[in-house]
C-alpha cells in the first residue's frame, strides 16, 4: 500500500510538471505579444513596457522563464494579476470558498439524487424503470448553460422562490443562493451517475449469493443494503473521479450565468482579458484537483470491496 501510494503520488508530481510546462507554453503560442496582452490594450510608454517585460521575465528565454515561473509556483507565488493588479493566490483564496460551497453543494444533490434514482430504477422494472431511464437521459443530454437559463427563468423570475444572481451573505443566505446554481451544475452528473447505479445494482441482483440469500429467507431490504448496494458502489466510486473532473468545467459557466464570484468566473474573465498568470494559476489548481479525486477514489476502492487490494506495485 505504501509502495502504491509513493507511486501514485510521483505520477501526480509528474503529472503537474507536464501540465506546467504545456499551460505556461500555451502563452507563447498565443499570437501577439505578451507585454501587450499584459497590459491590456492599453497604450504605454516604453519604460512601462519595459518595466512589464522585466516583472514577468518576458526577455528571458523561455526555459528561464518558466524555471522561474514553476519555482514561484512550489513556493506559493503564482505571479500578479495583469487585471486585478494583486497577487494571483490571494484572488484565487478570496473566490475559492463560494466554488468550494458551490461544488459541495452540487455533490450533496448529485449523490443523493443519482443514487436514489438508480436504485428505484433497478428495483422497480417496468414503467419505473422506463420514466428514470428517459429522465436521466434528457439529464445527461442538458447542458449546464441551458439548465442555467430555464431555473433562472422558471424559479427566479416567474415563481420568484430562488435570486438569480450573488453569493449570498450567512449560512442559510448562501444556501438559498446557491441552490438553483447547483442544481443546474448537477443535473447532468445526476443522470450519469443514475444509470452507472441502475446498471451497477442490476448486475448485484442477478449474483448467485443475492439469489441465495433470497432463498434463505432474508428481507428484501437487508439483501439490497448489504449484498447489492454495497457491491454496486465500486463503479459508483470509479466514476466520481470523471463527475469531478466535470463539476470542476462547469463551474466556470454556472458560476459566470448567475453572476457568483467564484474561481470559475474569475477564469472566465481572464482567458477574456489574457490574464495569463490568473489563467496558468487556475489551470494548475483544477488539474491537482482532479488527479488528487482521481487517488482518492483509488484509495477509497479497497474500503469499499474488500475483493479489491493494492498488491505489489499497483491496483487491481
């Protein structure tokens, strides 16, 4: 296990060194000059410009300069925002709470709603199982953007039950906020994870020891919970790594649709403006957060099935 983990953790360094050097590269493969970017459009005297090209190492060649921009990174310094004019990781710490509340918020729905109707969908066949399987299709098949606009159209301005835009002050505030962004980042990961439950649960029913506990007389109920739900969560588990990566995406599109001073949104307006140290900053974080899910959910899969095990040098 620890062998594992070591690996695990020298792929994820690997892994951000790669991202790193291809997210950084992608500001020299931009057209047009870097300094000009920086400074907006703006027009500039040369000691200005000369003073932009000095503070983000644009003389130097470009291994110097990203050299220097991953040694700032290892140290905590992503740079200044060409936009905002302070340092990238304190705008980044001041939006991440509201993504962070935003993406909670969305997993509580996705797990509790996907989880549920892919149960009732492999329990109840018949017309059940039909009503969840068109459902979740019609779920998956939305785009977060499009389910945006119909909660903001149905509950914020015909029904008036939910605002449209802003964080929200105070807990319940927050919570009464953020509900109808959730529930557009979430309604389509609930239909995924719906139907990888319903084919993950109908799979269990149909094992010999679910039959043979059937015929020995054990509820129904304590068969589901303890021979099919928990057997059925280990491709539930697998693809919480993809409903992250996703959740992750698509937060830059709620969060710009309802108005949410998130990190996504602050992504958004940078790639807009060229705010290249926000967008290399925001890039990093979000693949660290999915290759951090991605081994969490490897870690995770031998608590959940005991069949599973780490064995000498990898997964199974």
């Amino acid at each position: 296990m620890a062998g594992f983990l070591l690996r695990r953790i020298g792929g994820i360094a690997l892994t951000l060194l790669i991202t790193s050097f291809l997210v950084f590269g992608s500001v020299h493969l931009a057209p047009g000059d870097p300094a000009s970017f920086l400074l907006g459009g703006r027009s500039a005297s040369p000691a200005a410009v000369a003073a932009i090209k000095e503070q983000y190492h644009l003389n130097d060649p470009f291994p110097i300069q990203y050299a220097k921009w991953i040694e700032g990174v290892v140290t905590g310094d992503f740079g200044k925002s060409a936009q905002f004019r302070q340092d990238v990781g304190g705008l980044i710490m001041a939006r991440l709470p509201t993504t962070l509340w935003l993406i909670g918020y969305a997993g509580l729905l996705i797990m509790i709603g996907g989880l549920a109707l892919g149960a009732v969908a492999a329990l109840r066949r018949g017309v059940v199982d039909r009503l969840v399987l068109v459902g979740t299709g019609v779920a998956t098949a939305t785009p977060s953007f499009v389910a945006a606009i119909g909660l903001i159209s149905l509950f914020s301005i015909q029904l008036g039950w939910f605002p449209a835009f802003g964080n929200g002050g105070g807990l319940g505030d927050r919570i009464h906020h953020l509900t109808l962004p959730a529930a557009a980042l979430a309604l389509t990961f609930v239909g995924l994870l719906a139907r990888v439950t319903r084919t993950s649960m109908r799979e269990e029913l149909g094992r010999e020891h679910v039959e043979v506990a059937r015929s020995r007389g054990v509820r129904g109920s304590v068969v589901v919970r303890r021979h099919v739900l928990r057997n059925a969560l280990g491709p539930v588990t697998t693809v919480s790594g993809t409903i992250v990566a996703g959740l992750l995406v698509a937060t830059s599109i709620v969060e710009t649709a309802f108005g949410l001073s998130g990190v996504g949104q602050l992504l958004v307006s940078s790639v807009t403006v060229k705010d290249f140290p926000v967008v290399q900053a925001v890039s990093l974080l979000v693949v660290l957060a999915f290759v951090t899910a991605n081994l969490v959910v490897d870690l995770l899969h031998p608590l959940i099935d005991p069949r599973l095990s780490h064995p000498k040098g990898g997964t199974v």
